[in-house]
C-alpha cells in the first residue's frame, strides 16, 4: 500500500479497517465516497508497513473502525480519535510548562481544568484544590476527573534569568505562538529584560486540534464499519481549557 508521506495533508485522517470491512466499502456509496477522500487514507488492520513510516500516541489497541487522527504538531504522528484531546492537551500542557522554566519561573501551579461544549456553550469544571467537579456539561465529568488524576498539580524550579533562545525556540517549535499570552510573555521579557512577579492565565489545550475534527466530522462513517462512540467523538466540538498561576518570584 503506498502512502504519500511526503503530503501529510491527504493523510490527516486514518481509517483502519478488516478485510471484510475493506472490501464492504467498496459496494455502497458512503464507502466509495471514504475511499475517494483527499484527506483520508483507508488503512488494513494488518498492514505495518504504515507504522514504519509513522507513529502512534496513545494506548487505544488499533481495531478495525479505529478513526486515527494526525498529530496537529508531528505530522508522522497520530492518534485515535477518542483520546486525541486529552494526549494532545497533556502535551500542551508540558510544553507550557517548559516555556514558563525557560523563562525564570520558579514555580507553576495548575488551578483549574474547563471542559467546554461549543454546541451547547455549556462546561464542566474541575477544581484542583478541593479535587471536585462541577458544571452543567455533566457527560463529561468522568473525562474531567480523568484528566485531574493524569496532570500534575505544581511544578518547582530554581528560577534564574530568562533563556530567551530556548523559549522563542519553544514557542515556535511547539506552536506555543498560538497562545497570545505567552507570546506576550516572551516579548515582555525580551523588551524589558523582567518577567512580572506573577501570571494567572488560561490555555486552551486542544485548539490546534479543532480543523482536523471539523474536517472528520464531515465524514459520513458507514455505521457497519465504524462504532456508534467514534460517530459521537467526531462529532463534538469540545474543547480543554488550563487555567494556571505562574510564579517568577
């Protein structure tokens, strides 16, 4: 089977499927629509060749109806649609973190974690500090707690004089510029040469990964080969906030 690893924008999404499901995409027209798809490649479940050449994130066990989606950040990466969001904004999370050291923090305290429903403009919240959840959006109370349990609560570090090199690097290698504030923050830092005594701001952990669901959600998934859960995922428009309090003092 050839990929084109040079075109990373026809491979955004990966479905994997069994020989049967393969050859029943074939004889309808959602099927053939999917395998015409420009963004799309319909991968075999025994197919290596694939993961050669790239990687998966994560550890959902692939099965046929598995719906891969492209790492926003690596485009030789990929992950399964049901955890995408949260492997993504642990990610995010961890990067931030290092910026924030690159640039004298001594210390980073994780306050709250916001899970919104853009359909439905509704939240569920997680508060670190008495390590309860709350909200209207209460189907997504056993993600929030599941995403409080997996993050760490605080981060210590000696502090010292910004490393404007490593961060500016940051920034642009792990697309941190997405994120006005942080953007500001090393600016701030480079023209005045003082980071403030301390910064209380909220990143949004998943929004890099909003076209590429937007682009899934669009797929009309034959309910033969791909499960009900996979339908519903894509066809969310959620999104993880962090809210955080940095210390450079």
């Amino acid at each position: 089977m050839t990929f084109e690893v040079d075109k990373p924008w026809k491979r955004q999404l990966v479905l994997v499927v069994n020989e049967v499901d393969q050859e029943a995409l074939t004889h309808d027209s959602e099927g053939k629509a999917l395998l015409r798809n420009q963004n799309l490649v319909v991968l075999p479940l025994d197919e290596r060749d694939f993961f050669n050449k790239f990687s998966l994130k994560g550890s959902t066990v692939l099965s046929s109806g598995s719906l891969l989606i492209q790492h926003p950040f690596d485009t030789n990466a990929y992950v399964d649609c049901s955890e995408a969001r949260a492997i993504i904004g642990l990610e995010r999370l961890t990067s931030a973190v290092e910026l924030y050291q690159a640039l004298g923090a001594k210390s980073v305290e994780i306050i709250q974690i916001r899970v919104l429903d853009k359909k439905t403009n509704t939240t569920a919240k997680g508060e670190f500090g008495s390590l309860s959840v709350s909200g209207e959006l209460k189907a997504k109370y056993s993600e929030v707690q599941n995403l409080m349990n997996r993050i760490q609560l605080s981060y210590s570090f000696r502090g010292g004089n910004p490393d404007l090199s490593l961060a500016k690097r940051l920034l642009l290698e792990k697309r941190l510029d997405m994120e006005p504030v942080l953007q500001s923050l090393v600016s701030m830092c480079e023209n005045s040469g003082n980071a403030p005594r301390s910064l209380q701001n909220e990143l949004c952990l998943t929004e890099a990964l909003e076209k590429t669901f937007e682009i899934a959600g669009k797929l009309n998934l034959p309910s033969g080969v791909v499960g009900a859960n996979t339908r519903s995922v894509i066809q969310e428009k959620i999104a993880y906030y962090l809210q955080v309090r940095v210390n450079f003092e």
